[in-house]
C-alpha cells in the first residue's frame, strides 16, 4: 500500500517562498502510491478519524471548549462538495457542522464581513466544514471589484486577527485550496452540461468566472502570501486528481486531531453507585446475561482503543506516549475487573440467582 513520504502539512503548506505560477495540479506530492492506494489508506484513516471525532464530541458534550474548522476553497469544480461528501462522510454526522457561503444577503453585507463567519463557527466538540469561507471577501470581492483594494487588502490582517484569535480559544484552524488547471476545469464543466443529471450545478455565470481565471490566481496568491501563518497555514491541494485531494484532506484532518490527544471524557458520577441502581430495576435472567457479556464487550472495546491508538501513535511519533498507553490498557482492565465483581455480588445477592 501507498505511503506519505513526507508529513503532508509540509509538503502541501504554503509556505514563504510558495510561488503558485510553479504550482502542479497533477502532482501528488509527499504520497507515494496510486489512486488505490490512496483510496485504501483514505478509508483506513477513516476508521481512525471516526473515533477520534467521536472522542472530540464527548468532550464538548463534557463541557470541553475545543473544535476543529476546516475551510474549503477553490474555483468552480475544484472539488469543495466531494470534500464534504467523502472525508466528513466517514464520521458522524451529529458532530460535523456543514455550511456554505455564498453571495452576502443585503443584511450580510450591511455588516461587517466577518458577522456572518462569527455566526457560523462550530460549536465546542464539534468539526466544523466552510464550503467557501470569509476569503470569498478577498477574492471574489476584489476581482469582482465590489470593494475597492484598500478594502480588501485591510482584510488580510483582519483575518489574521481573527483566525489568531480562534486557536487561541480552541479552535484548530484547517484551511485547504483545491486547485485544478484551466483545462481540467473545463473537462469538468463540460462533464457537468453533457450530463442531464448534473446540470442543475451548470450556471451561465460559470463562464463569466471562467474568463477571469488569471485574476484568481492572482488573487489566491496573495490570499497564500499574506494569511498563511503559523496559526493558521493554507494548504494547497493539487486537486486535477480527485482522489489524492481528498486523502490529502482526510490525512491533515486525522494527523490534526491526533495531536489534539482526546481522551474519553472521566464519568462525573459515581459509576458503581449508578450501576448498583441500574441493577435494581433489572431482572435476575436479564442481568446474568449482562455479567456474560461483560467480558467480551468491555475487551472488545479496550482492544479496539489500543488499535486506535497504536496508528495515532505512528502518526504522531511520539515514543512517550507508548507508555501512556500502556497505562490507560491498566486503568481498563482494573476497571474491568471492579465492574466485574460487583455485578457478581449483585448477583449473588438475589435469592433467585
């Protein structure tokens, strides 16, 4: 199976010097497999950013104030919907906040750009997705010619304030632009009229964008130049093949979340007390089956948990953390063992056990 020979938050980061006139979208860079391999390795990551997502909910659910924002960017075609369809659709759906943005409302553009952002950041626990995003207001915005370049071009340190000020309260910022060539667009927008049940995401509008493609790029080169930070860096996706931007995108959101180390939120009340009372409204056949499956269930799920942090581990090539998870496999199992006992003594206590 294919492999990232480079952690691809630094082979896709737009870095000083990043220069998008030498920029390949056919290239796959840092990834060294096929289109299987990707889409293998892709659905592998899958099953870890599940948990990982899940784990991230429980902790909002628990009073936690962390989340994740993925901004989506790119021309028409790029692949902005495929990103919400494929890498978001392997986790649960309840903990992934999904909103796009398109031309302001009169009472959007009445106030300031980034109202309508603030409205729609992800809640604590959850994944949020911008299809679109606040940089449509430095890049349609300035080509289109809606404000003047002393306006937009304040924006830049606006956004870099704001997106500053979001990691500072818990929110890790992901931002992906998917680029495609001129051609490969036009492959794709005829695709989209040659097809009768795509057409309805033909616009006539499509080519009036279309003609003004140079002014784009340039107006994304800036966006890279100017509000790609430490904080917040841009990742370019070269996105002619499907495929590789998608587990590009699905590889930097789980190597993310591993580093965010989300643990299974601490029960905030007393679990034996609360099991005992369980019991209580339990019938005695019903129980014993409870106690049977205990074993099997509790195991399955502590195995399940070190598997998922054996990969989180290789990602994130942390050798100090292998010991930590050697603990939390003790922890499961002395509370293994104390669940255990005291079902059985609940068991034994009953006269018709």
């Amino acid at each position: 199976m294919g492999t990232w020979t480079r952690d691809p938050r630094e082979a896709l980061r737009a870095g000083p010097g990043f220069d998008l006139a030498k920029f390949d979208p056919d290239a796959t860079p840092g990834f060294d497999g096929s289109k299987s391999d990707g889409e293998e390795l892709m659905l592998q990551r899958g099953e870890l950013l599940n948990e990982l997502q899940e784990r991230l909910y429980a902790e909002g659910r628990a009073g936690g104030s962390r989340s994740v924002l993925c901004v989506v960017q790119g021309l028409d075609t790029a692949g902005k919907g495929g990103v919400a369809r494929h890498v978001m659709g392997m986790v649960d759906p309840q903990g992934v906040e999904l909103r796009s943005f398109g031309v302001p409302t009169e009472e959007e553009f009445a106030n300031h750009f980034l109202w309508r952002i603030r409205k729609a950041l992800p809640r604590p626990g959850r994944i949020g997705v911008f299809d679109r995003s606040h940089y449509e207001d430095v890049l349609v915005q300035r080509v289109d010619s809606i404000v003047t370049e002393d306006v937009w071009r304040g924006r830049y340190d606006e956004i870099n304030e704001f997106e500053k000020e979001l990691v500072e309260n818990g929110t890790t910022v992901l931002k992906f632009a998917l680029m495609v060539s001129h051609d490969e667009q036009g492959i794709r927008l005829m695709e989209r009229l040659d097809r009768p049940d795509k057409r309805w995401k033909y616009s006539a509008n499509d080519l009036k964008t279309r003609s003004k493609w140079f002014a784009y790029k340039a107006a994304y080169a800036d966006v890279f130049r100017f509000t790609s930070t430490e904080h917040a860096p841009w990742y370019v996706i070269p996105a002619n093949r499907k495929w590789f931007s998608r587990t590009a995108i699905t590889e930097i959101l789980t190597r993310a979340m591993v580093e965010l180390d989300v643990a299974w939120p601490v029960a905030d009340f007393d679990v034996a007390e609360q099991r005992e009372a369980l019991a209580a409204t339990i019938t005695t056949p019903a129980l014993k089956e409870s106690l049977e499956d205990t074993e099997d269930t509790v195991e399955s799920a502590m195995e399940s948990s070190i598997e998922i942090r054996k990969e989180a581990l290789e990602l994130h090539n942390g050798d100090a953390r292998v010991e930590e998870a050697k603990t939390k496999r003790k922890e499961w199992e002395a509370d293994l063992e104390q669940t255990l006992e005291q079902k059985r003594a609940l068991l034994e206590a009953r006269p018709d056990a």
